[in-house]
C-alpha cells in the first residue's frame, strides 16, 4: 500500500477470496486432483450449485484446471493449475494460524 | 486435513475470511491501526454500513480492538490484536502470490 492507496492487484486477489467456499475449495484441491464428488463430500454445507459456480469462476480465474477422462463413465477431475499451486503458500499460512488461534 | 475430513479449526478460519471485505479491511489494518473513515477511504465501493458490520464480527473474533480517545471530538481508532497481527503472514504470502498472478 503506498499512501493509503490498495494495489489494484491485491484488491482483486481479496475479492477473489472473499467469495464464499472459494479459500476451502482450494484449499481441498491443494491436496491433489479431485473428483466433483469428492470436493462436496469434504466440504459441508456446500451445495452442487454453489461448486459448479465457483468452479467457473476459479477456471475463469485461471487458478484450476477441468480434465475429462473419455472413461465409461466419464471421469472428471478438477486440480490446481500453476497459478493455482502458487496459492500453497496462503493456504499454509491460514491453517497454521487456524492451528493457533481459532 | 485427514482422510477428507477438514480440520474444524481451518474451516471456520476459511469462513471468517471468505466474508466480503474481510480479507481487505484486515490487510489495510496490518498497516497499522486506523480510524473508520481512513479505512472506508482506502476500500473503494465498501458502504459504512458494511464496514460497521464487519467490524463488529472482528472484535466478536478477537481480531481487531476499537479504542475510544475521550478527546473533543472523540477520536476511536481500531487496531489488530495479537490474534489479528498474527494474520500478517497470511496477508504478506496473499500479496506476493498477487504481485506475481494477478
């Protein structure tokens, strides 16, 4: 921050968090590649809708990836992109406060 | 997190900050302790009502401290508490991924 002004960068990064499921959801995915399924069995209270929306969004964001499996059935998973992964170090740094505090 | 089960603390930790404006009024704080109308000047489009509202759900979570100096006019500064300070790593790691993504 330069004289009381917010870098527009680190504004949109927050926002980008600030949305609901968004910090679990990768915080999920920075274990390794995951099925649908497999996120909503996680993380409670977290509905189908609300997944597939921020899955579009964090696609959109460029912060994961969606692979389809031509298996019967199909197989699809969701996993980290690079940018995605180089959230690891925000991820770590949020559970080892949680650790502590909460 | 074990065997797909979140840790409860880590959870609740990604609730409190996927609440809009959360993230970006404790990173504005990390700069050291403000009043209300530097913080609602430096977040553009946050409405007085919202910050007063997240606000109250900081000091509710011991992350922030509102001090009232009996001067004339009254002046009230809120600051971050050892908990809240203890962010910082969160919000520094959350600026260099920025810097360099976004």
């Amino acid at each position: 921050m330069t004289d009381n002004k917010l870098c527009p960068k680190v504004e949109s990064a927050f926002k980008l968090f600030s949305k609901k499921w968004t910090g679990l959801i990768i915080h999920v995915l920075s274990e390794g590649p995951k099925r649908f399924s497999d996120i909503s069995a996680t993380i409670p209270n977290l509905s189908d809708r609300m997944l597939t929306k921020r899955f579009k969004e964090l696609e959109e964001n460029g912060i994961i990836d969606r692979k389809v499996y031509p298996e019967t059935p199909v197989r699809i998973e969701y996993k980290l992109t690079e940018k995605g992964k180089a959230l690891k170090p925000v991820m770590k740094a949020m559970e080892t406060w949680a650790e502590e505090w909460m």
